[in-house]
C-alpha cells in the first residue's frame, strides 16, 4: 500500500492521524508524538492499526 493511501486509511478509521513524508527519496508514513497528553499506550495502539490496514490492501 503506497503511503498516502495508508495514511487515508489511518484516519477514516479514527485510531490515528498520520501523515505522508518522502525520507531519502523514497514515499514514507510519518507519526508525530508531540502532544503532552501521548500516552505509550497510545503509541503501542498504533502498529496493529497499520499493520492491519497493510494487511487488508490489495496487492
């Protein structure tokens, strides 16, 4: 899955706000924790959420 479709389906499914980044030339998903109120359970959260879209995509 491209990033900027994962990170489309990040957010209709509510769990996260991520955004598309190019790191070294090559298309990436960025997560900012920057918020004081981030908890690591919600970072933890996050990796079945992508995972589980990535799953999900098409080939």
């Amino acid at each position: 899955m491209a990033p900027d479709g994962l990170v489309d389906a990040i957010a209709r499914s509510g769990d996260a706000f991520l955004t598309a980044t190019v790191h070294e030339g090559r298309p990436a998903v960025r997560a900012a924790f920057s918020n004081w109120r981030t908890r690591h359970e919600d970072v933890d959260r996050l990796l079945p959420v992508v995972a589980g879209l990535v799953r999900q995509a098409p080939d």
